[in-house]
C-alpha cells in the first residue's frame, strides 16, 4: 500500500518540480539554496525515468547570457586530449560512460596525491575533526578532503577548470553548463560495513536535474583497490524494481537480469573517465590498498542539492580560464578575481 501511496504522490511532485525549478532558473543569478522540499521533489519525481531531469532541465533552464557557451581554449587541457571530444560524447550517450584513452601526465597525478597526503581530510562517519589522512592505519572506509582544502593545489585547479570537460558536457547534455562541485576522497579497506554511508551499493545520484561527472583516478586501480562500478545503459533506462531513490544491493541487480551488464572501470593512476551517474553506480569497497579519486561536475542549473561558492587562491590559469567562461566557473566568481 505505501508504494502505491508513493506512486501517485510522485506525478504531482514532478509538477510542483517543474514549477520550482522554472522559479529558480528565472533570476539573474542563482538563488543561494533550493528549499529542502523542492529537493525531495525532485528526487523523488526522478523514480519515474532516469532521463526525467533532462527533460526537465530542456524545458525549464532557457534563460541564460549570451556567454553561457563560451569556454576557454580546449587545447589548455593537460588532463584530456581534445581530439575525443567525439568519442566521449558517443561513449556516453550509448553506455553512460567513457574512459579516456589519454592518460595523465604523472607529475601532475604526483602533486595531487602528494597534496591529499598532507591536506586535512574528514573521517566520514566518525565525527572527528579533519585530520591528516592517516594512510597507513585508516579508522574508516571514507576520508573526504573538502572543496575549498583540495583548492589549495594548483593542479586541482586545473582539472575543476578544465575547458574540455565542460565541451563534453555541453555537447552531451545540449545546454550550457555550470561546475557545480569538486570532490575529492580516499577509499580505504575498512568501509565493508559501511557499504551504505560510503557510497559503496548501487544508487543514482539524483542532486542535480542534467549533469555529468568527470573523475580521474590518482592511484593505480585494479579490480581489489576499488574501482568504480556502473550498470551499462541504465542513464537510458532502469527497471522498475531498480528506480527507487537510495541504495541497491547487488542480489536485487542481478534478479533484474542485469549483471552482466555491471562494469567495473579499472585503470592506472592519470586515468580519467566521464560517467553520467543518474545511472546505477557504486564505489567498489577496496580489499588490497587504498583509492584516492578526484571528480568534478557540470549541471545545467544550480537547482538541486546546496552547493558553495569556495573562497580559495585562484592561479593564473584559473583567473584566465574564468574570464573566458565566467558562466561556466560562475561559482569561483569572488576567488577568480572577476565580476561576472
């Protein structure tokens, strides 16, 4: 009975979605927050098709200046190579994601690890203070190093601006684009029992209406050091029995007739890859060393989840790429130096 209390309560909920998020999209310049039960309308509405929120996003988020599409120049980019822009693109659209053939340079994997290894990270779960990453004897599964931490590097920087990641996503998602977030976090052996908390069972994430991930691997990952993992096609489509918005154990994919479909994306330290993760997704939990992963993310509308706007020291570069695409890197506004 309660789910087919949810089920009716969901179509209105869509409605009063559409209604809020056109709202949010007609100011000038982004509301500082979405109400808390306009997020869960729109999670909640997302149960009826993993493509819903594009289609939202298409028909609500249209007012936008005449530089919304601007980008800096995509041959800057040292973490992807602009010739797969294409092949990216097609990757995604038909199984929800694509691994780059270009790997990074390690000097520049280097310093971002080096940076993680000396930066406070926030042991998740534990309620303790952030601390050092304490590598050698993690307490738990998950160790986030927050936004404006990660900041700090310059190469972090880099990659949160990346001209060529918001070319791929414009292009996928066919409208302008906004970084709307940069995450940053270790993966240890000890998150078996916090499968849930650490994001390690399959789940959409539902924050954004139209978005897509970019995430790049800065240690050697392999099939025991937790990969990530994605159910091929399922930005597409995903059975009923899997639309529910929160985790999802493996038994129930593979009741779905799915598992051979499940892929887990293994690669070296500089691999990158693009996911759209309102498909079914999970970090695996590591069993032979740890996983340190750099991601960042580009939506159509800041409506949705509560995001920041990080005050940091931004490079040269980022003060350069800012100019050339404020709409884009509008959250950097103040740090990067420039009105937009």
């Amino acid at each position: 009975m309660s789910e087919l209390v949810e089920s009716a309560l969901r179509v209105p909920r869509l409605a009063r979605t559409i209604a809020a998020a056109r709202g949010f999209n007609r100011h000038a310049g982004a509301p500082a927050a979405t109400a808390g039960q306009q997020q869960f309308n729109m999670r909640s509405a997302m149960d009826l098709h993993p493509r819903l929120g594009k289609w939202i996003s298409r028909s609500v988020v249209r007012r936008a200046p005449a530089d919304a599409w601007q980008l800096a120049d995509p041959d800057s980019s040292r973490f992807f190579d602009a010739d797969e822009v294409d092949a990216a693109v097609a990757g995604i659209r038909r199984d929800g994601f694509h691994v780059f053939a270009h790997i990074v340079p390690s000097d520049i994997t280097t310093a971002i690890r080096e940076h993680a290894e000396r930066a406070p990270a926030l042991a998740r779960g534990a309620d303790q203070p952030a601390a050092v990453y304490p590598r050698q004897q993690p307490l738990v599964g998950r160790y986030d190093i927050e936004e404006t931490v990660a900041l700090q590097c310059p190469a972090v920087q880099e990659f949160a601006t990346d001209p060529v990641a918001a070319l791929i996503s414009q292009r996928y998602l066919n409208q302008p684009v906004i970084m709307d977030e940069v995450a940053f976090w270790w993966t240890t052996t000890q998150g078996a029992k916090d499968a849930n908390l650490n994001a390690q069972m399959f789940h959409q994430d539902r924050d954004r209406l139209s978005f897509l991930k970019f995430f790049v691997y800065l240690t050697d990952v392999t099939p025991d050091t937790g990969p990530h993992v994605y159910l091929r096609g399922s930005h597409r489509h995903i059975p009923r029995s899997l639309r529910a918005d929160g985790r999802i154990g493996d038994d129930s994919v593979r009741a779905a007739g799915l598992w051979d479909e499940v892929i887990e994306l293994t690669g070296p330290a500089g691999t990158v890859m693009a996911v759209d993760t309102i498909g079914l997704h999970k970090g695996k939990t590591p069993t032979a060393g740890d996983r340190l992963a750099l991601e960042n993310e580009f939506c159509t509308s800041l409506f949705g989840h509560d995001y920041e706007r990080p005050e940091f020291t931004a490079t040269p570069l980022t003060q350069e790429r800012f100019e050339a695409m404020p709409w884009v890197l509008q959250r950097y506004a103040q740090s990067a130096g420039a009105q937009h």
